[in-house]
C-alpha cells in the first residue's frame, strides 16, 4: 500500500550538542521538494505501480522519501546504492529525504520506484521546478539546458540465450535464500521441488546453443529452435517454482520475508518478459520493437539506440 510520508521528527533535537544544519542548497530545495504539487504529481505514477496499490498490500517505502531520495541521487551524481548507503549513515541526508530513524530503502527498491515514475511526470516535475525557480526569482525560465549525453551500458551480449541463463540464476539464488528464511516445516509442506535449482540445466543447453550457432543450415535453424524452446521450459519451471514460493512468503510477517518477496515480485517480471521476448523472437520468428526489448535483467534502463538515419556507425546499447 502506498505511503505518504513518514511521522516527523526533528533529528537535529536528539543530537543537542552537535550544531546540525543543512548546508544551502539542501536547505533551498528541502523548501521547494514541500510542495503539494510536486508530490501528486509523484504519488499518481507510484499508486499505479498494481492495480491496488493505494488500499492495499503492505506498506511501501513513502513517497515522500522515494522523491527526496532521487532528487539527493540526481544531485551529488551517485549510483543508486551510494544513494542507500550515504543517506543511510548521514542524520544531515536523513532529515532531509525526511527518512528520519527509519531503515532506508536499499538500491534496488529505489530502482524498481524510479522506473515506475513515467517521462510525462519527469516533464511535469521539471516544468513545475521552473515555475517555482521564477516565482522565487532564482531565474528567468527563459531557457532550460538539458544533458543528452548517452553512456555506454555495462552489460554483457544481450542475447535471449543469456537473458533467460540470467533469470534462472536469479531466481535460483533467491529460492535457496527462501529456502533458509521460510523455516523447515514450510519447506517441508512445499517439497524440496520447489526449491530446486537449474542452473547446471542451463549450462548444458546454453552451451549446446553456442555449439549449434557456429553452423550453418535450415537444420542447424530448426536445431536451434528446440534448444531453445528447452531452454524456455526451464526458466518457466523456475517462474513456476518462484510462484509457488511467493505464495509461503506472503504469509510470513519478517522484514527478511518481505525483502526477498520484493525482490521475487521485481524479477519474476523481467524474467517472464524475457520469456515472452524469446518465444516471438526465435520460436515465431516475429520483430520485437527496439523500445519494447528487454536486454538485461540489471541494468533495466539500457535501451538501443536506433539512428533515425543513416549513419556511419550502427546502433549501440546504451543507457540514459
């Protein structure tokens, strides 16, 4: 269920002796980040993230802390997980993405967020920061600079082959961890199936695929479709398995429970769109869109770039 914010409290009173304070800019934009609109404009993409977000399920990270947790990533340049680990340990960063004494949200949690935040409310937040800018007199608002640059994705050949090889891995490693936070009389109610691994299954075809693609041929086409389609049955045995995990993990009231149910929820997603990629790919042979591929399970944000015209150099994976 979608949360505004958290229950305030002033960090900066616990620590009586130590002289406390934002430095300018922080304390400039903690003003701005207070308005109303803003936030709405925030929590509408983030209540759409399941159909019943806003009533139900249980408690997200606040919105109040996803938007203020970006803009400090957005401002200093860091990666996501710096952005965890720097405002976790900081009571400054803290009493400004109004986290307070609560735990912060790991990187991925802030990934999956600020993927569900569409490019019209990044549009309406910056038209918002401007209107704001120029109702303060910090600027004009007659122009507004924008960094275009693209940098190269630090992935590996984003084939279907490997995006399927990496969803089982992930999957499997989450069931083992699944395996340890359920307890032995869950485990032994869901059978030791549900928390088998394939990965060594994996190996074998992923490697029979590298040995069919190096030759040539309407066998070696028809060779390849049915190491594929095996390769596709393994990763959704694996769905499958997860699926029935998923179902032990909602019943069960820890943080550690809940943690790996989100990250479960997150993969479990990629992977079945890699499934899906792969099946109209290979098996149908149908053209799946550049911006409706997926190429890797990590770096979710990488997208191809496709040239509007013609160019001396081919398209590149890149990510914004």
């Amino acid at each position: 269920m979608i949360v505004d914010r958290y229950d305030p409290i002033n960090l900066f009173e616990l620590v009586p002796k130590l002289t406390l304070e934002m430095e300018p800019q922080l304390a400039q934009l903690d003003v701005l980040l207070d308005d109303d609109e803003l936030f709405s404009v925030v929590r509408a993409d983030l209540i759409q993230r399941y159909p019943n977000s806003g009533r139900l399920g249980r408690h997200s990270t606040p919105v109040e802390v996803i938007l203020r947790m970006l803009v400090v990533k957005r401002l200093y340049g860091w990666s996501y997980e710096q952005t965890e680990r720097f405002v976790s340990d900081s009571i400054v960063l803290r009493q400004f993405c109004r986290l307070y004494l609560e735990p912060a949200p790991d990187d991925t949690t802030l990934i999956r967020w600020a993927n569900t935040i569409g490019a019209n409310t990044i549009a309406s937040l910056n038209d918002r920061a401007v209107e704001l800018a120029r109702s303060l007199k910090v600027t004009r608002g007659r122009k507004l600079r924008v960094d275009s640059m693209v940098v190269e994705s630090n992935i590996h050949q984003p084939t279907d082959s490997a995006l399927l090889g990496d969803g089982v891995r992930v999957l499997s490693r989450l069931l083992r961890r699944a395996k340890k936070a359920l307890g032995a009389e869950v485990v032994g109610l869901l059978g030791k199936e549900a928390f088998r691994t394939r990965n060594r299954s994996v190996r074998r075809v992923a490697q029979r695929l590298h040995r069919i693609a190096r030759r040539k041929g309407e066998k070696t086409r028809k060779e390849l479709k049915e190491a594929y389609q095996k390769l596709i049955t393994i990763t959704q045995a694996s769905c499958a398995q997860a699926e029935q995990v998923v179902e032990a993990l909602r019943d069960q009231d820890d943080g550690e429970a809940g943690r790996l149910l989100e990250h479960f929820e997150h993969f479990m997603a990629l992977v079945e769109q890699g499934i899906d990629q792969a099946t109209r790919r290979v098996l149908h042979d149908e053209q799946v869109p550049a911006a409706k591929k997926i190429l890797s399970l990590f770096e979710e944000h990488t997208q191809i770039i496709t040239p509007t015209r013609p160019a001396r150099c081919g398209s590149s994976v890149a990510r914004f």
